[in-house]
C-alpha cells in the first residue's frame, strides 16, 4: 500500500508538509510567471483565483475532485476561501467549506493551509499535494508532471498536469488543471470555465471572458492538448441551450450548451448530468449563485469527434 506524501521517507529538506497554526511559509505556489505570483504586493481590492480540478474515468462515470481557492485583499486584511468537493457516480459532497482571514502579506495570492487542509511542497517552492484529513477520512491529490501549459491575454496561467487521487487506500491515475487568474477594479474577473476531457486524446479548457449576463452572452477562449499537440482559440462562442429555475437563488442556470468557433473548426454540445448547486447571500430578491456541474457531450475537432466528459463552473454575483 502506498504511503501517504505526507510521512514518505524522503531526504532531509526535499518534502515540507505544511499545516494549520503555522505563519505564511516562505514557497511560491503559483504557477511560474503567473499574475498571482508577480502582483504588486497587498493593494485592496484585488482578487486571485488558484484552482485544482482533478477528473479521471471510472467505468461509464467521472471522478471529479474540485479545490477551489479565492483570495481577496481588502484594507487591512486579506479574506481567503476554501472549498474542496468530490463527485463520484454523479453525486457531489462539499466535504471542505471555510473562510478565514490573515495580515496583510506581499504576496497575498499565495496558498495557504488551513484547518483539514495542508499542502505537501517540494524543495524548489513546487505544489506537490493538496490533502484532506479528518479523523480516518483522507483525501490527496498528488500534482504529477506538468504537460502542457496556457497562458491567456490578462495572464492567466493554466497548467496540465499528470495526477493521482489517493483516497483512503484507493489510487486513481487522471488529469489535474491547475488554473490561476488574478482581477482587480480595473481588470473585472473572468466568467465561466471548464475543464473536459476525452481519455487521453483530448484536454479541453475553455474561459469566459467575463461573467455571465442577463441581456448578452461574453466572449470565450479556448486552449486543447489534442494529441500531444497545444491548439488555441480566441473566438468561441458558448450558448444557454437549455436552463433550469434555482428557486433559492432566484436565478436561471445552464443545463446544456453549444459551443462553436468563428472559423467552424471547434463544433460542441454539453449537457449537466450533475450538479452541485448553492446561494449565496445579499440583500436583494436576486442572489449570487455558484454551480458546479458536472458534464458529458461531444466535440468536433478538425473534423474528428470525440465524446468529453468533465467540470463546468457557473457563477454569478
């Protein structure tokens, strides 16, 4: 059986496990060149995003493990946000959901451990592990080489990379999108993305540019590691296709979508087959929604085609 990263029998120096109670270590865990790790320092109102999707296949189902981190600076303090969520045969359980605040710090971007979440770095400042531990229940995901990485037009930085899931004493090999997008007052956060996958042929990441509106759809990029070969596109179109009622929010969400390329080369459809959806809190009658969804379609692709399966988050404030 496989030893945890967290007790491996390393050489001195070469492995730090990181965990609550400690102050900011000094490691980068942003992707290299990233604007997450290069930002100014702590100037109020910025935000940073640094996700982890870990999906691999089962059978006719997803595995999908979702890390989910938000940084944002506010005077005299910096707000950070943590979730962790697993979706396994459809069904999705939020076992990871804090909020918690630190001082002010040069690199505000940087991911910090908190509470039942610890990092596992390697020596060189490189993210080796995300784990989850409460009492008997324990839950890794290891980082693995990286492939391929993307870098969009207001420096976002996604990276590929091999990965495993280690849970409890099961090992399941699959694909890890290390996603980092920073935004401020002047540069409004990016919208919706996803993370798909078609076996080994095909890895699919597609951005919005912008969050999502009632009156007109925004802009999407699009990046692919088709073949071992990275294809880019700056003029997707995603449309609502279908969308169901969320009362508690009192909002309308996607169910289904097309996406398509200005050129004809990108042709797709997508449609939840589960979801993970929440509220969030406001004054108003109409309040922000978050979703997760897991998803299943088919890609066109220089006029091949391939069944995707994976992530796409929805989120509206």
């Amino acid at each position: 059986m496989r030893r945890p990263l967290r007790s491996a029998a390393l050489s001195a120096g070469l492995l730090a496990l990181v965990g609550c109670g400690q102050p900011d270590a000094e490691f980068e865990t942003t992707p290299q060149g990233s604007p997450a790790a290069t930002s100014p320092g702590n100037l109020p109102g910025k935000s940073y995003e640094r996700n982890f999707v870990f999906t691999t296949l089962l059978g006719d189902s997803t595995f999908v493990v979702p890390w989910l981190l938000e940084t944002s600076t506010r005077p005299g303090t910096v707000v950070r946000e943590a979730r962790g969520l697993l979706n396994r045969n459809g069904m999705w359980e939020a076992f990871f959901a804090e909020e918690w605040e630190t001082p002010p710090t040069r690199v505000p971007a940087r991911v910090l451990p908190y509470g039942n979440l610890r990092l596992v770095v390697r020596e060189g400042d490189a993210l080796e592990g995300i784990v989850f531990e409460e009492g008997s229940r324990n839950l890794e995901v290891a980082l693995g080489t990286v492939l391929t990485e993307w870098v969009g037009p207001r420096g976002e930085v996604f990276q590929l990379l091999e990965g495993s899931l280690y849970l409890s004493d099961q090992r399941v090999s699959g694909m890890v999108l290390d996603m980092a997008r920073g935004s401020s007052a002047e540069s409004p956060r990016g919208g919706d993305w996803a993370f798909l996958t078609s076996g080994d042929s095909l890895q699919l990441v597609i951005e919005g540019t912008a969050e999502h509106d009632s009156e007109q759809s925004p802009g999407y990029l699009g990046w692919a590691r088709l073949d071992f070969r990275d294809l880019q596109w700056h003029d997707l179109t995603v449309e609502w296709t279908e969308t169901s009622a969320f009362q508690p929010a009192r909002r309308d969400v996607p169910t289904s979508w097309t996406i398509s390329s200005t050129d004809g080369n990108v042709q797709g459809t997508l449609e939840v087959t589960s979801a993970n959806v929440t509220p969030g809190t406001g004054d108003g009658p109409i309040l922000p929604v978050r979703a997760l969804f897991e998803v299943s379609g088919t890609f066109l692709i220089e006029e091949r085609t391939f069944p995707v399966r994976g992530l796409f988050t929805h989120e509206r404030r």
